[in-house]
C-alpha cells in the first residue's frame, strides 16, 4: 500500500500536534517549559497497537525512533491510523523543550513503521536539563463507530556529561581527547564461526545467535550477490531493535593511525552523522568506518569506534571470512 506522507517538519514537543485538525488532537496553547505534561485519555486503544516503541542515540546530540503501529484486524468495523504526536517529559512529569522532527502522516493507514515512515528525530543539543526523560507516543485514529486514541511511551538518559551547564572559567576542565587502541575480530558466515560481535564488551556470536541477541550486537556479516556487507544490529528486525547502532563511512582512511607509533584519539576522525546507516558494502581497504553504539558517550569516547575491513576471504563454495580491524576505547 502506498502510503502518502507529510514533509518533514520541526515541532516543540510542547505544542506537535496533528497536521489535520479533522484527525488529530487540538493544538497545546502553553509554551512553558514547566507545564506539566497533560495526555489525552484513552479511546478504543486494544483496535490500534504500538509495538517495540524504542529510542536509541544516533549521533551524541539525536535520538531515533524505532517501533511500530497497527491497527487490529476486525471483520466488522475497518479501523485505520490518521495521525500521531509526540510530547516530551522530564523526571518530574514536567514538559521539556527540544526540536523534533518526523513526517507526519496525510492519509489514514492501517499499520506504519514508526522508524522507516514516520522518521522520527530528536535534537537535544540545547537541552540543559541531564536524567531520565520519556517521550510519549500518541496515536489517533477512527472505525465506523468511533474515534481512537493509543498511547505508548519509551525512557531515554542523559548522562551529566551530556548536559549543556554553564560553569565558571575557573572550574572548567578541558576534557582528555579519548584515545584509541585497535584490535582484531574475525567475522565469517560459516554456521560454526564467529558472524557478529557486540564491540562495546568485544563478545562474538554465531549466526543463529543474531534474533536472540540482537539489542547487544554491533555489527555482523552477510554475503550478498557473492559480496561480503556488513550490517549493524538495527537490519536484524528492520530497523526495530532495541538500543541500535549505526553506522557511516568514515572521511579518511583509518588504516595510517594503526601504524602510528603514538596512540590515536577520537579527534582524529570525522564522520558524516547525517549518513549513518544500518549498513556499509563498500569494503575496498583504503575505507573505514564509524560504528556509534547505543553507549556512545562524547566525552568518554564509549560507544565511538573505527571499522578496518580487510580484504575478504573465500571460505568454501558459498561463505566467506572478513578481518576487521577495531579502533575504540579499551
């Protein structure tokens, strides 16, 4: 089914209602931050559900959203999906500020991928409060008989690293640039060897061992038109897996700082945060990658790391073998 989208548009979570004023809620008129967050009761919710409604750091300053919205099979009535909105909370229930972005819907649907059609964004960049924050995910829609209201929520954290305080000049400290230090894994698609690996605890799994962990693994190895490509976890479940990593390809190769006498750092690398992805395909050796995990912390480079493949190996008629060369925080 075609489904016919909205463009993509910035909304304060204080005020993001509906595009339509025929199938969404009516606009919030208070902009203050300290406005305690008021949800719209719960309407026919068992006719439309929300599954697996997770956010995840795609880059140190954004938030993704994956997850998605159904509306439950009846012989008698068709129920559809007419808009969404989102509202953002701090710990004390209090609602906070911040731009995001998604593509809100202009045609009622029975079902939607919240992460592939919706897009959903949020830039914390200029949030100053750190903690526990929950993003509520409000859904509208109708049947024959009545109108539809569904609600999910998920939780994210801001660490006290992340949080944009002023402090005087003489209790500023400059933070250390991380350093890096490599180490190599090998990735096959041989049902016996290792296929992926979660780079934060450098744990690898088997093949058959993706579903079951896919929220801890980083990276694996598939074999695609006799080409070896590497997928991050988020393609295991299209883009539903809980705490997700992505992955870009990196502007200079990485290749020259393995070989440095003096240890590499985080500095020394950029990345297009706008190109991040659940998986790369070119793997000519003078290509690096950038993996941002679902740890990434800026300050401490948890969560940053640097992917060398190496040339790819036939394994047999039909598997292969790739070395990656890790770069990252021990």
């Amino acid at each position: 089914m075609m489904l016919a989208l909205g463009t993509l548009a910035s909304f304060g979570l204080v005020a993001c209602g509906s595009d339509s004023s025929s199938s969404g809620p009516e606009s919030d008129r208070s902009s203050s931050s300290a406005e305690h967050i008021v949800l719209p009761e719960s309407n026919g919710d068992s006719l439309i559900t929300v599954s697996s409604f997770k956010a995840a750091y795609a880059t140190a300053t954004s938030l993704k959203f994956t997850g998605s919205i159904a509306a439950v099979l009846n012989i008698d009535t068709t129920t559809v999906i007419d808009s969404v909105q989102f509202k953002l909370g701090n710990e004390s229930g209090n609602a906070s500020t911040s731009d995001f972005s998604f593509t809100q819907l202009t045609e009622s649907v029975p079902m939607l991928s919240i992460g592939s059609v919706l897009n959903p964004t949020l830039d914390i960049s200029s949030m100053a409060e750190c903690g526990s924050f929950t993003v509520y995910l409000i859904v509208y829609g109708h049947n024959n008989d009545l109108k539809l209201v569904a609600k999910d929520s998920t939780v994210f954290t801001r660490s006290a690293s992340q949080c944009a305080t002023e402090e005087s000049s003489s209790s500023v400290v400059a933070s250390e640039d991380p350093q890096l230090t490599a180490w190599n894994v090998t990735l096959s698609t041989v049902v016996t060897e290792a296929n992926a690996v979660d780079l934060d605890s450098k744990t690898t799994y088997l093949s058959t061992d993706l579903v079951a962990n896919a929220a801890d693994i980083d990276l694996y190895i598939a074999r695609e038109a006799r080409a070896a490509v590497l997928y991050t976890n988020a393609a295991i479940e299209e883009g539903n897996v809980v705490d997700a990593s992505m992955i870009a390809e990196e502007t200079r190769s990485g290749f020259d700082y393995v070989s440095f006498n003096d240890p590499c750092h985080v500095s020394d690398f950029r990345y297009d945060s706008n190109a991040l992805t659940i998986s790369a395909s070119d793997f000519e050796l003078v290509t690096s990658y950038v993996v941002i995990t679902s740890k990434f912390n800026a300050a401490t480079g948890e969560g940053f790391f640097v992917i060398l493949p190496h040339e790819v190996v036939n394994v047999g008629t039909n598997n292969l073998a790739m070395t990656l060369t890790v770069l990252g925080v021990n």
